[in-house]
C-alpha cells in the first residue's frame, strides 16, 4: 500500500465514506495501527457521534481505548474532548441535534487542540460526505473548515461503483484533496466478478485496506 506515514506528520486526515456503516470506525482503526505502527504518535477526533445512549458514545470511546494505549498523551483528555458534540437519535446530526447549535469554529478549535498531542489526527466523521450538520452545512463542508486531506471509505459490496463515482464527484467539486479505500468485507466473494473490473479499468490502481 501506497501511503508514506511520513507525508502525514503535523497533519489530520478526515475519514469519511460513501454512507454510514461502510467502514470508517474499522478504517480509522486500520490506520491508528499503521501509523502507531510506523513510529507517528497518533489521536482521533469524532466531533459529532449520533445514536449515543447513556453517555457513550460507541466509536468514540472504541477509539478513544486505542489510541490512549498507542499515544500515552491521549490519557490527558477525556471523551468529551473527542467526542464533543453526542446526541441520542440515531440519526443525521442536524436531526439528532433537534433546536441545538453546532459550532464550528468550536470544533476547529478542538481539533488544532487534539493535534498537539499527536503526529496525525484520524477525524471520523458521521454518516457519508453529504450527511447534514445544518440546514446548509453538511460533513464534506465540514472537510473543507478543517482544511484537511481525506480518506473515503467505499464499500465491496454491489452497487460500490455508483455510491463511489458520486461521493468522488462531490469531493472534486469542492476541491477537496483526497485518497479511497475500499473496505473489502461485504459481498467479498463476489467483488472480483462483480465490481473490480470497472474499478481496476477506471482507477488503474486500487487500495484496499486489508492491505495495510
Ligand atoms: P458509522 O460511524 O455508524 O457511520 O459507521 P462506520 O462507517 O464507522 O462503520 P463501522 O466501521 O462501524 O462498520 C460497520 C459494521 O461493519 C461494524 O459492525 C464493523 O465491525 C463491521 N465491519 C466493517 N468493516 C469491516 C471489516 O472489514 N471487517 C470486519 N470484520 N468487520 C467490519
Ligand atoms: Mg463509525
């Protein structure tokens, strides 16, 4: 796999995907480890968690255990720092929120904060790239505040190559830097007859995140 931790130092990389459930919190795993692997100190950020029952948030707390294992500076902070904004409804944040404010120059805070206790800042985001946060801000505008590089996370299973020229289509329209990955776990069996051939003849190269 193609990716040089070192290319990485100083910097936060957005993960995002082509829905909810494709990937990210296994993905941000996946290069948690690579990087931690590869000598970076690494932290993540999820600043907005949906579907939060009894103050705990499930992505966030999962990531928060392995990152104060892999970082020891992450045993300053406390969930609230990575988790800041938790809502009970399963749902987009702009409903799970229902009358409350999401501030962004908060978040953008939080994460320059987040970033001095690390060499690279995995930042999950929710849902896919054009889940609301506000009735005219979505999670890609989100990207584009943080100003950083993403990571999107495509599925295996049929209907990949659609969900994933459409999320591509988005993130070149708001010039946004980016890499994608496919999560290779639903319909595995079937991918390489299914959707691999169009991919590989579209993208050429293709990354996997089993390859890491
Ligand atoms: P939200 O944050 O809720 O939008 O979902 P997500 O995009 O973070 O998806 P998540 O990583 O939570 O994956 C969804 C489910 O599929 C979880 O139960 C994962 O454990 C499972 N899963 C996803 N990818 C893999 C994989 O490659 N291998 C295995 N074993 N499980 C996976
Ligand atoms: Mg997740």
């Amino acid at each position: 796999m193609k990716i040089n931790p070192q290319d990485y130092i100083g910097k936060a990389i957005f993960i995002t995907a082509t829905n909810t459930n494709v990937g990210k919190t296994f993905a941000s795993e996946v290069f948690l480890k690579y990087f931690a692997k590869n000598g970076l100190k690494v932290g993540y950020f999820k600043p907005i968690e949906t579907g939060v029952i009894d103050n705990s948030p499930l992505d966030g707390l999962k990531m928060f255990e392995l990152v104060k294992k892999l970082n020891p500076n992450f045993l300053k902070l406390t969930i609230n720092d990575i988790v800041p904004y938790q809502f009970t409804l399963p749902a987009s944040p702009y409903v799970a929120k229902e009358n409350s404010k999401i501030d962004i120059e908060f978040l953008k805070k939080k994460k320059e904060y987040l970033q001095k206790f690390c060499d690279v800042l995995i930042v999950e985001g929710a849902g896919g790239l054009m889940v609301p946060i506000e009735k005219d801000f979505f999670m890609i505008d989100l990207i584009k505040e943080f100003n950083t590089k993403a990571f999107l996370i495509t599925p295996s299973k049929l209907g990949s190559i659609n969900d994933t020229l459409l999320s591509i289509e988005a993130l070149k329209n708001r010039k946004i830097d980016f890499d994608f990955f496919i999560n290779l776990y639903l319909d595995i069996d079937s991918f390489d007859k299914v959707s691999k051939p169009f991919l590989e003849d579209y993208f050429k190269e293709l990354k996997f995140l089993q390859d890491l």
